[in-house]
C-alpha cells in the first residue's frame, strides 16, 4: 500500500487540531497546572503543524523554522505536564537549551539541507528521550498503565525520528526532501499519528488519576488547617493499632484542646480564631515525627497519635509542640492571637481493647487539665507533668 506523504500530513494537522479542541473539552477550563501544560502541549503541535502546511506557500524558511520551534515547545510542555503528576523529573536543565538550539539552528542553517534535516531530527529526538526519561524516573505516584502508554510511543518516535536524521545528515540521497516518500519517512509519519493518539489517552489517564488523588484528599483533609479530618484519622489509627498489638509497640495519644478559643473569637471575630487554629496546625507539623498521625478532631480540638512511643514521649512532644507554637506566634505578631493549650495524653496497652477506650482516658485526662489550671499536660493517671509558661 502506498501512503502519500502530503496527505498524512494534512491528517496530522486535522488531527492534532482535533485533539487540541478535544482535551479542554472533556478535562474543562479549570484544571491543574498539569492538565494547562498537556493542554498547551497539543495546542502548540497544532500550530506547528500549520505552519509547516503553509510553509512552502508563504515563507520557507519562517514557517518550516516556527515548525520545528513549536514541535519542540510541545515536548517542554508535555515534560512539565509530567513533572507536576510525578514530582521532581532530572534533566530539567537541558529542556529549554534544546528546545532553542533546535530551531535556531534550523533556522540559521535553512540553505543546507543536510545538516537542517540533521539538527533538527537530533535536537527534537533528544527533546523525546528527555520526556521518556520523565516516565520512567521513579515517582511516588503515576500509574505504570498510562506512563508505559506514553513512554512506547514516544520512545518509537524518537527511534524513528532520529533515524530520519541520520539519513537527512548522512544518507542525503536517500531523502532528499522533506516528504520524500522514503520508508522512514513513512513511518515517521504514521507514528506522529499513533503517538499523538496514545499521548493523548496516557494524559487523560494521569489527569483523571490526579483528579481522583484531589478527591481523595479532599475527603480526608479539614479544608481551614490542612489536617487530616476525624474519620480519615480514625481509620488510619485503627490500622496503627493493629500493627501496635502485633508487634507489642508503645502508642502514645494525646488529646490537645486550644485553651479560651471563644475569647479569640469574640474580641477578634471568626476571622482571628481561624488563624489561630491555622497556627496551631502549623505547629503541630513541625512538632511531629515521621510516623505520627494528626488530625483537627473537632473545633479547637485535636488528636496526635505517636508511633512506638517511649516513656516521656508525650511530655516531649508538648514540650516541642509549645516552643514551636510561642515561635509561630512570635513570627504573626502583632496579628496572631497569644494563646495556649491544654492537653491529655494515654498511653496503649494491652487492655485497651480498642481505639475508643483509648480515647476515652485522653479525654479524662484533658479534662482534668483544664480543670486543674489549663496550659498544661495531663497523663490519664492525673499526674500534671508540664504546666504552661507564661
């Protein structure tokens, strides 16, 4: 069968057309960053290939340079596309470099053919090579489904479009023109289609993916303080729990309680006991260690579990966690509210026979806490052992 070079290039351009209306109408106007550059990517693939449609009509030189230059930028913004649903990607530094050497020396040296077609068939397949590193990096989240779904067409379009260059700098009689209807052209251009098609569904599949982390997260996250919500809490804890009774592990829970929060409230309005709830949730992070959980159980309320905690753990804790609250204020100042909080901890054991019970002598001992003076920490046995500074 025989494929007309001129004609797979007009698909293209319909194509890519197709898809750049497609994407932002089935992933919306308001999407993550993410979803903007894999939107922008198809965009300008599009605009390329219409330049170089028009090229040999209006100006060469211009609209073949544009060509290679918007091929490129497409490959920029797909590789940013993937640093933001994967995380940090290597090899950021040579992105921009090659994505303008490329076309600027396309453009510089237009006149011969051999090294044009060379350069820019090297420089764009290099640009692939970065975007299948992107993929194949490890991630602490992406799917292997859509990543492999993208990283197999554009490393075979790199493959080919590397050996377009070897031929178009080495083998200049074998392609002598640009849609010369040489096999590796061909096929070049039957890939372009093929990998625009399954780069388009692989992003469709992260940006859906992304979508369902953000729900997620949303379910489980307290919208003013970026905490873990109760119900996420209570069932992560449940888990640690079960390991805990397994392994014979120490747990420690405290249940924290901000100390006069309807005075916040009513001499600086809902305003002022919004921030301080945001402070104290600030504080709480930099308080804890890798493996505790935290979460707003309520109001002013809050519940820290502590994994495999030592005797004076809980003592410690608060003891770092109202240093770190004083140095939070001290930083707002004059606009936080000075404030404090009391405390009751519980340590897990064998008799506890489940999370409620635990949190059941937390409770006991915050009340007796704010009974016996408030800015202080409580154990369940009624010891106070950390009275507020003033």
């Amino acid at each position: 069968m025989n494929l007309d070079i001129q004609t797979l290039f007009v698909m293209m351009l319909a194509n890519v057309f197709t898809v750049s209306l497609a994407l932002p109408a089935l992933m919306g106007w308001r999407v993550s960053r993410a979803a903007r550059f894999a939107q922008g990517s198809g965009l300008v693939q599009a605009i390329g290939w219409a330049c170089f449609l028009v090229a040999r009509a209006l100006n060469d030189r211009l609209f073949s340079t544009l060509w290679i230059g918007c091929l490129g930028l497409s490959f920029v913004l797909l590789w940013r596309a993937l640093e933001l649903w994967l995380g940090p990607r290597p090899a950021r530094g040579w992105l921009l470099p090659l994505a303008l050497l490329t076309p600027l020396g396309y453009g510089l040296g237009f006149e011969h053919y051999a090294f044009r077609v060379g350069w820019s068939n090297f420089g764009l397949a290099l640009l692939m090579m970065l975007v299948c590193l992107a993929l194949v990096a490890p991630a602490p989240q992406g799917s292997w489904r859509w990543r492999g779904l993208i990283l197999a067409s554009v490393a075979a379009l790199a493959g080919v479009t590397a050996w377009r260059g070897v031929l178009g700098a080495f083998f200049t009689e074998l392609y002598p023109y640009l849609r010369a209807p040489h096999p590796v052209n061909v096929a070049a251009a039957v890939l372009n289609h093929v990998a625009l098609t399954m780069t388009t569904i692989g992003a469709l599949a992260a940006w859906r993916e992304e979508a369902e982390r953000e729900l997620k997260f949303q379910a489980e996250t307290d919208g003013l303080t970026g905490l873990m919500n109760r119900p996420a809490f209570l069932a992560r804890a449940e888990d640690m729990l079960a390991l805990a009774r397994r392994h014979r592990d120490k747990l420690s829970l405290l249940l924290i309680d901000l100390d006069h929060f309807k005075q916040i409230n009513d001499r600086g309005g809902h305003a002022a006991g919004d921030r301080a709830l945001q402070l104290f949730a600030h504080a709480l992070r930099l308080s804890l260690r890798r493996g505790d959980l935290v979460c707003r159980y309520g109001g002013e309320e809050f519940c820290v579990l502590l994994a495999r905690s030592e005797p004076g753990a809980r003592a410690l804790f608060d003891a770092r966690l109202r240093a770190a609250l004083r140095e939070q204020i001290r930083r707002e100042e004059p606009q936080a509210p000075d404030f404090s909080f009391s405390a009751g901890g519980a340590v897990f054991d064998a008799q506890d026979d489940s999370l409620d019970a635990l949190l059941r002598r937390a409770d006991a001992a915050l009340y007796r806490a704010k009974e016996g003076g408030r800015g202080r920490l409580v154990e369940d046995e009624g010891v106070p052992l950390l009275a507020r500074v003033a």
